[in-house]
C-alpha cells in the first residue's frame, strides 16, 4: 500500500504521462512514424467491430493518412484529466488542426473523448472518439449547419456538443424573468461525470 504522499505523487506524475501520451499523438501523427503513433495505444486496442491490435490500427491509419491528406497539423489545447481508479482515466482533449487535402487547405475545431489506461506501468489510449465541430477549407468559414465540408464530400454534422447534454438543454431553456438556481459543484474528481449526465457516447463518424 502506497501512503497518501506516495499516492498524490503518482496521480501528479500520472497526469504528466496522459498529457505526454496526447502531444506524442498528435507529433507522431502528423510526421506519419505510424509505428511511434499505433505504440501509444494499448496492445489489444480495438480498430473495428471484428479487428484488434497495433497492427490492425497501423493499416487503417495508413490509409487514412495516405488517401485523404498531404499533411496535417494537430494542436492540442485544454486537457481535462480525471481519474477512475490509479491505473484508469478518462479525459477531454481540444485539438485545433489543419490539413493539406489537394487543391484545399481544411481547418478543423474538434475534441477527443478519451479513456486512458496504465499497462505494466506505462498509460496508454484505450480508447479515442473523435467530436467534431467544422472542418472547411481555410476561405469558407463554416456558418450554418453541416459543418463539417471535406472537399468532395457531401456536408455533414459532427459530434463536437453532442457528448453534453447541456448544449441542447441551454438552447431549449431560455432564461427566465426570476433568479436562476445553481446546482452544488461536482464532487473532486466528477468534474466531466456531472457534465456528461450519463448521455450515451455519439456515434462517431471518422471518414
């Protein structure tokens, strides 16, 4: 049994590590070392409903990468971190990117939703789902629905609110004439449970 120092110094060191794990992603990802990239998932990481496994991750990754970019940049933002117990966690990532996609230059605004574990003493992805906002070549800003306009595809929704109960419930409650009532903070460590409200996770659409 670990003591209470002990303990907090192993959460701060593994708060550092899972935020480590995300700016590996995102360089090992845009410099296409798809072997350093498919190594920050867990071993038995699962790529489809019949597919597990690096090796399987590294294909589909190929040819992601290869088809549909030239290049791409991820810039990681804000980085929620909570943990499940001390070898699990789960957290929320904001990544601005950019893409070269022939004769267009795509931005996107996104977050991943993210599950996090710790394998013979090293933290892995366990799990990554994708949510996004836009993505639209550079001169046509996304007003309006379906932003999510890849050249050569038809427009479609993202998923970037819809992890949060709470962006559909601010748009169908307009304030009303009397004071407001504020729930009790979440508990330590509830901060992203409260906000989820035990919503279902989106079906992620990634191609």
């Amino acid at each position: 049994m670990m003591t209470d120092l002990e303990t907090r110094i192993d959460r701060l060191e593994s708060t550092e590590a899972i935020r480590q794990l995300v700016s590996r992603y995102s360089l090992s990802l845009d410099m296409r070392d798809l072997d350093a990239h498919v190594n920050l998932f867990a071993p038995d990481i699962r790529v489809s409903r019949d597919k597990v496994g690096r090796s399987h991750l590294k294909r589909w990754l190929d040819d992601t990468l290869r088809l549909q970019f030239t290049g791409t940049s991820h810039h990681v933002g804000n980085h929620v971190i909570e943990f499940d117990d001390a070898d699990h966690a789960h957290g929320v990532v904001y990544s601005k990117n950019e893409h070269e996609t022939g004769p267009e230059w795509v931005i996107m605004q996104m977050l991943y939703w993210d599950n996090y574990e710790r394998i013979d003493g090293r933290w892995y992805f366990r799990r990554r789902l994708p949510c996004y906002w836009y993505a639209t070549d550079l001169n046509k800003p996304p007003i309006g629905d379906m932003k999510m306009r890849w050249p050569g595809r038809e427009p479609y929704e993202g998923t970037f609110h819809a992890l949060w109960p709470s962006w559909k419930d601010f748009w169908a409650n307009p304030p009303r004439s009397d004071e407001p009532e504020v729930a009790e903070p979440a508990p330590l460590g509830e901060f992203l449970k409260r906000m989820r409200r035990d919503a279902a996770d989106p079906r992620i659409r990634v191609r």
